[in-house]
C-alpha cells in the first residue's frame, strides 16, 4: 500500500471521528442539543380572559326585580332596581354588590338636603388591586325619562359624558337640572329615613367627619 494512500485513509478517518467527538464533548458538557432546548422551551403566556361576573350578559328581564340591600352604620337601605331604562347601570351596580365590591365602603360624598354618594371603591378596607381595576370601566350615559326624585339612585360621574365607574348618589331632594344627563337606576323601597340621617351628619365640606360605612351589600328579589 503507498504511501499516500494510507495518508488519504487515515484523514478520512479523522473526519469521521471529528463529529461523533464533537458530539460527545457537548454531552458532557452538560450543553443542551437544539432538541433539548425546543423540549425545554418555555411555552407562550396566554392572557386568561376576566372571570365573568353573576349579572354579566343578565337581560333586562333577569334584572328586573332585583333588590340591593345596603347594611350600613346607620341602618338598612334596600334599592329596587330600574333596568328598563338604564341596563348597563344596573348590570354594574348588582355586579358590585354581588361580588362584595361595595362591603366596607363608606358614603364619602354629602351635600346637605340634596344627595349622599357612595360607591367609591377607594374606601374600601379591601382596597388593592382588584379593586382599583374594578373602577377603570366606564359606562355610557343612560338619560332615560326617570325624574331626579327623593329617593332616586343615579350613577355619579364627572363633566365628562360617558365617564361614570362605581360612584352613585341618592337623592333626598330633587335634582331636576340632573334630569336627561344622568343615569337614574334605582330607587330607595325602604331606609329613607336611614339616608336622611346620612345626610344631616356633620360635615367638613362635602366630607362627612365621620363617613358612614356600607358593611355588606346583599342581591335579593324584592319582597312585595
């Protein structure tokens, strides 16, 4: 055999060996093979959709009839619901009181012989996270033909059109300039002596010096 012959054998040889050695070193290595690091691969995050909510989709129908009792320091308010003229209002407020939104917030808002306010979640002992995103959604202004009344429930919000979150007031005057501007949807069945009281408080401003505190609020069907 010649010379160059076994020179060409052997480089053959070499290159053979090259890659299983290669291959061999990155093992013990401990460095992972593309295969491994696919099968290690870390899977997308996926954005898990908002839990619904008792009322979510709920029809006019479902709603109707529908009670809110607040049981507050001072007493017990029941509000009967008014869906057929503002169903986005009333979704929202049931939505509040059924997942205990409202408990431990306090009525942060009175003007004397006009109007307590409550619904501001920011008053809550539970306040965190979940409730500060609880009063991110805005809701479209439902003006319907309900008179701003004693004892009408209407949601709050600022100048702005289409800008109400959490906040409500109940009247205990009238309130005819909010009439067609406002979202009336509900109004006081029993306790309008309770936010009476409420409201003849004492006050530092607008601020009452000792905010009387929703401790639960309860969805029932109203009793006749």
């Amino acid at each position: 055999m010649s010379y160059l012959f076994k020179f060409r054998l052997s480089f053959v040889l070499v290159l053979l060996v090259i890659p299983a050695s290669a291959v061999s070193a990155n093992a013990q290595s401990g460095q992972p093979t593309e295969a491994a690091k696919k099968a290690n691969a870390r899977p997308p995050e996926t954005v898990s959709a908002p839990a619904r909510e008792p009322f979510d989709g709920a029809p006019v129908e479902k709603m109707a009839g529908q009670c809110v009792t607040l049981e507050t320091d001072a007493g017990l308010i029941e509000i009967e619901m008014i869906p057929e003229v503002a169903p986005e209002s009333v979704r929202s407020f049931l939505n509040l009181a059924a997942t205990g939104a409202l408990d431990t917030t306090t009525f942060s808002r009175v003007v004397k012989d006009f109007v307590i306010q409550g619904g501001n979640l920011a008053t809550s002992e539970k306040w965190g996270v979940e409730l500060s995103k609880r009063m991110a959604p805005k809701l479209p202004d439902e003006p319907g033909l309900v008179k701003h009344v004693r004892g009408i429930v209407s949601m709050a919000r600022s100048d702005e059109p289409n800008s109400a979150t959490t906040n409500f007031f109940i009247l205990v005057g009238v309130g005819q300039h909010l009439d067609g501007k406002f979202s009336a949807f509900g109004r006081v069945s029993k306790g309008i002596e309770v936010v009476d009281a409420i409201n003849q408080a004492e006050l530092q401003g607008e601020k009452p010096a000792k905010p009387v505190r929703i401790n639960r609020a309860l969805v029932s069907l109203c009793k006749k």
